[in-house]
C-alpha cells in the first residue's frame, strides 16, 4: 500500500480556496461541508452539527426488500418500430390516396424483391429501379425486403432483426432516392405486410 504523505502548504492552501468556493449538492443536508486532515483531502462532518440533525428526505430512503420488484419507469423509445415511424412521419402524397394505398386498395405498378441479398447487393439495385420507375413515370412501387431472421444474439446489446428492412427506408430518405421519392409507407398484409414498402413516386 502507497504510504500516504501530508499536504504541502502550498497545495493546502489551494486545497482550501477550493473547498471554500464548493456548494453542496443537496443544500437541505444540512452541516456537511468538505474539508482536509493531515493525511490530505477528506470529507469530514462539522463539529457544531451531529449527524442525526441531518435532513435527508424520505423519498431518497424508500423501503426496498430483497426480492422486491423495482418500480416501474418512463422508459424512452430511442428507436420506435419501423412501422409506427413510417406512420407517424408526415403526410406529402393526397391523403385520400394514402388511406387507399395503406389500405391494399392500390396496386402497386411495379415490384423488386431484394429478399436474400446482402446490402451490398441490394442498394445499387434498389436505386437502379426507383430511378427507372420514375422515368418512365410509375407513381407507386413496391419493394420487398422480407421480415429477415433473428440471427444468434450473444451479445449484451439486442440485434435488430431483418438488416434490408431497416436499411431500405434509410435508403429512400438519402441521395439520389430522396429527390424521386414522395412517400414511404409500410406495405399493406395483401402485399407482404411488414416485409414491404410501398414507395410513392414524385412527378418527373
């Protein structure tokens, strides 16, 4: 063990200009102030106050029994389901359509199925046929992705399953997809649910 030496005058006199300039972190524990002993800087309690005369507030000491269930928190949601965002992103395509298309009451005048590619595969193939649909002036497209398959998880941070899934709306918001595309919308069950997007075209 490292033998512990005393301050130098000039190190406890700055020791002590900073202890006078801190504030306590919680001003209603009352008597708690920093200060330094001979070995060096050590939290000590004043002399003038006892440690029963502390105001600690009850909520900091709630009960806890072992085995006890903690309580529940507000929890937040950093990555929502692919889905839930894709509803919730604002409307740009004629809302009575939209309805319609979300629906499987619109049949999409093209399709790619990018199911079983890698990612390296499926991004230029992906921009290859949007770019395609919308020369020739297709407004509503489908892309298949599939749901993916939830691979071996031995890690401490879950995986999300179906790489293309989440990929391909990340696609469509970038260059050169983000300047033909209007609307992205999870595909209805009819038309391959959440292994498909309906993709809706701008005007040329």
């Amino acid at each position: 063990m490292a033998r512990r030496r005393s301050l130098r005058p000039e190190e406890e006199e700055l020791w002590q200009a900073v202890a006078r300039s801190a504030r306590p972190l919680h001003p209603k524990a009352k008597g708690l102030h920093r200060g330094i002993d001979a070995a060096g800087p050590t939290p000590i309690i004043a002399s003038e106050t006892k440690p029963r005369d502390l105001e600690i507030p009850k909520s900091w000491l709630e009960p806890f029994r072992l085995g006890q269930k903690a309580k529940a928190t507000s929890g937040h949601d950093i990555a929502p389901p692919l889905g839930e965002a894709l509803r919730t992103a604002p409307l740009q395509m004629d809302a009575k359509l939209h309805g319609r298309m979300v629906r499987g009451k619109v049949m999409p005048e093209a399709r790619i199925d990018l199911h079983g590619m890698t990612l390296a595969e499926a991004h230029p193939e992906l921009i290859r046929f949007v770019l395609n649909a919308q020369t020739v002036g297709l407004r509503l497209v489908l892309v298949i992705t599939g749901k993916g398959k939830r691979g071996e998880d031995t890690g401490p941070i879950p995986q999300r399953m179906g790489a293309l899934r989440h990929q391909v709306p990340q696609w469509l918001r970038m260059p050169p997809l983000s300047a033909a595309v209007l609307q992205i919308s999870e595909a209805h069950l009819r038309h391959g649910g959440s292994g498909a997007y309906y993709v809706y075209l701008r005007k040329r």
